[in-house]
C-alpha cells in the first residue's frame, strides 16, 4: 500500500471512529458543519457549480447555498454510516421512517427478479438497510477503487448496516453478466443510476445529454421485472424518510433499442424531478454531463 492510500485509511477509519463514539444526531450535525464550511473551498465545488449553472440556471445567487448544502448533506451521511445499523424505525429523532412501504410488501411477498433504483440523494447509503428489513436484501454494483484497504472498510460498514450478506458486483461487463445471474434466479438488485458512465449512452438529465448506463434498461426488459423507483429524503440529523414509488411501466414495442432508450430517459426525468424538489440533497459534485454539453443526445 502506498503511503497516500495508508493515510487515506488511516484518516478514514479515525474519522468513522470517531463519528460512531457520538450520539447520530450529534456526529450528524458535526460532520456537517464541518463539509459546509471546507467544501466549497475544494476543486470539486467547480464542478457542482459548473453542474448547477448547466442545468439549473434559474438559481443566479441561490447556487452558492446549494453547494454549501450539498457538502453539508455530504457531511452527515458520512458521520452517520457508523451509526446506520443502529437506526430503527421512528417518527421522531434520530432514525427513519417509510413512505409508499406497500410497494416492498409486494415485492417481499411475490419474490424476485426486482431491481430497485435511486441515485445519490440524501443519505443514500440507508436506503439498502430500510428495503433489507422489508424482506428485500438488494444485491448492487461497486466501482473498484484504487485503495483496496479503503474499499474494505466501506464494504464491511455496509454489510454490517444491511445486516444480511449480499453479493455486490463490478461495474464492467463482468459485473453485468454477475447481476443477471442474480436476476435469473430470483434476486433484488439495487442500482445508483446517477453517475457518468463513459460507454453509456447519451440521454437527457436536465434537458442536457448526460452519459448513461443502460444496464438497468437491459436487465429489466430481459426479465421483464418489476423497476421500483426510490430515494431517501433527509429530515434532520440523522433522520431519515424512505419514499418508495410504484413500479415503472416496461416499454414493450418490439424494438428493443428503442425500449431501452425510452425505459432510461423515463428512469433519468424520474431522479430530474427528485433533484428539483431539493437540489441541495443531490450530490452535484460529479462530472455528470461532458465538457462540451452541446453534444446531441439520443
């Protein structure tokens, strides 16, 4: 291990360590005040403003505060993942609760191929532990890092949040073969559709073409399964709102290009009008759409 991965590590875990000798509703307001202060100091607030200004342009002097929040949002969920095993269900306090849980009882009951997606929104990293105790242990995809010790530390913080094991597959054809074998013999998969992909395909996110993976489009019409739309929506510190939405329609017009385009801008103007509700919950801080963002889309 190289010395800039050990400290990464090393960083890392006294961080999370710390964070997890807190009470969640404190270590939650800590690591948020201190990303809203440093991060819009950082190379990566460019982006988010770049981002921001692209695609929503109506803010004018209401993007410095996005981006403050969106670094605060930041900030909490990684002060929160320790505690993340520990939240139950609540209506008051550190904790979550479930909008539209009808949708899971369905899946629970009728059992997989199901693929539940959202983006990075909230304290996203609490939406696989909310579906695992309705029944529903979501297998996902990871993008392998380049600190192997760092990635294991995730991992297993967010094993131990599900509570159940789960395989988890790598993004890459590889990974995509794994998934619809999990697929095919009944399994939950869980899908961040939000980030670039620089193979994908160009759809529009904000009127704007932004390359995106049509992995979940493939897999869904290939098994014709049930495409559940959700996204955690923060209500304070460490607390936390689940809101589930009904599956999706499945394209079905015989050509099976054109249903997956169509199926991925439908999943894509889904997370468009989640961010709009609240964009200081969505992490802006991505290369979403290319440099030059006249690129024509399909």
């Amino acid at each position: 291990m190289s010395i800039a991965h050990h400290l990464e590590y090393s960083g890392l875990r006294g961080l999370l360590g710390l964070a997890g000798s807190l009470p969640p509703d404190v270590a939650s307001n800590a690591g948020g005040k201190l990303f809203r202060g440093l991060g819009p100091l950082l190379p990566p607030s460019r982006v988010a403003r770049r981002n921001l200004e692209m695609a929503l342009p109506e803010l004018g002097a209401e993007r410095e505060s996005v981006v403050r929040g969106v670094w605060e949002n930041l900030g909490r969920t990684a002060a929160e993942m320790p505690h993340l095993p520990k939240l139950e269900r609540t209506l008051s306090g550190p904790g979550w609760e479930i909008e539209g849980a009808e949708h899971l009882r369905v899946l629970a009951e009728g059992g997989g191929p199901a693929i539940l997606f959202s983006g990075h929104i909230g304290n996203w990293e609490m939406l696989p532990r909310i579906v695992a105790a309705h029944g529903i242990p979501m297998a996902s995809f990871y993008r392998p890092p380049n600190n192997q010790q760092t990635a294991k530390l995730l991992v297993d913080m967010r094993a131990r949040a599900m509570g159940v094991p789960v395989p988890v597959f790598p993004k890459g054809a590889d990974g995509a073969r794994s998934a619809a074998f999990h697929l095919a013999r009944g399994g939950f998969l869980g899908i961040l559709i939000d980030q670039k992909l620089n193979d994908g395909i160009p759809v529009d996110f904000f009127g704007r073409p932004a390359m995106t993976a049509p992995a979940l489009a493939s897999l869904a019409l290939r098994f014709r399964c049930p495409v559940v739309p959700g996204y955690i929506q923060r209500l304070g510190p460490a607390r936390l709102r689940l809101i589930v939405e009904p599956p999706m329609t499945l394209p079905d017009s015989g050509d099976r290009a054109a249903d997956i385009l169509a199926l991925t801008r439908a999943v894509n103007l889904t997370l468009e009008r989640w961010v709009r509700q609240r964009p200081e919950s969505w992490l802006w801080l991505h290369r979403r759409w290319p440099r030059d963002a006249r690129v024509s889309s399909i």
